[in-house]
C-alpha cells in the first residue's frame, strides 16, 4: 500500500484526490490532468545495479526540468526540483531494500525526500507498506 502525503501547501489547483480503493482509478484520472497541465513527462527505464531490477517511470523532460529550475531560481519561494531526476544514492538504497526484503515484509515504511520514487517501489515490491512524503507536489504525482 502507497501512501502520498506532502508537508507543503497543496498545488494552486486545489487539487483534490477521492479517497480509497474504489477512487484509485479517478485518482490517476485526476493526477494524470493535473500532470499535463503543469509538467511535460516522458517514460523512463531504471536498473538497480545489483538487484538488476528494472524499473519504468516518468520524468520530467529534459525542457520540462530547465522550466522548473529556472522558475525556482527566479522565485525563491519555489523548491529547486531535484527531485526531478534519478539520484544514484536512491538507486543504492533500492537495492539495499530489495536485499532485505524479508525485514520489510508487511511492515511501514516512510521515505521523506522520495522524489522519483525509485526507493518506495522497490519497498513497494519488497511488500512493505509505504509512506511517501516530498516537499513537491509534482515529485508525488509523478
């Protein structure tokens, strides 16, 4: 189980998420609009180094990055979006998570800083129950 959580004000589109299992697919309806509108995104393959694991998920563009970077450095209210590319520290941990996964069968587990997300789905698939919490809206979404 994943759960989303930020620690910062909410988008200025108020977005607002149906809660439960049965709002998981107008969940993704409404995330997948919101996305467009604010962030260009293309599908990204990631491979753990050791667990060898390969991952698909989406990233900013290569545009879509400078747009962020650029806007947080005019405005100093806006997190810089380094949380919009894969760090290797989070690919280590991946692996790190996958070899013991049998310590977190069925238990919590809280990335803070979870950017991309690499991290949480490998303890996702390690079957552990997972809280996310990121600064940026978008990082969550993603």
């Amino acid at each position: 189980m994943l759960r989303v959580q930020t620690p910062c004000p909410p988008s200025p589109t108020g977005l607002r998420l149906p809660l439960g299992a049965r709002g998981a697919s107008r969940r993704l309806e409404l995330l997948d609009a919101w996305l467009a509108g604010e962030v260009d995104v293309r599908q990204a393959v990631v491979t753990l180094p050791q667990a060898r694991r390969t991952y698909r998920i989406s990233v900013p563009t290569d545009a879509a990055r400078e747009r962020l970077f650029a806007a947080a450095k005019a405005d100093p209210t806006i997190v810089a979006p380094h949380w919009s590319r894969v760090w290797a520290s989070g690919m280590a941990l991946a692996d790190v998570v996958l070899a013991r996964r049998a310590e977190l069968r069925g238990r919590t587990v809280l990335e803070l800083g979870s950017g991309l997300g690499v991290t949480a789905t490998a303890a996702l698939e390690a079957g552990a129950h997972v809280h996310t919490m990121d600064c940026s809206p978008l990082a969550l979404a993603l």
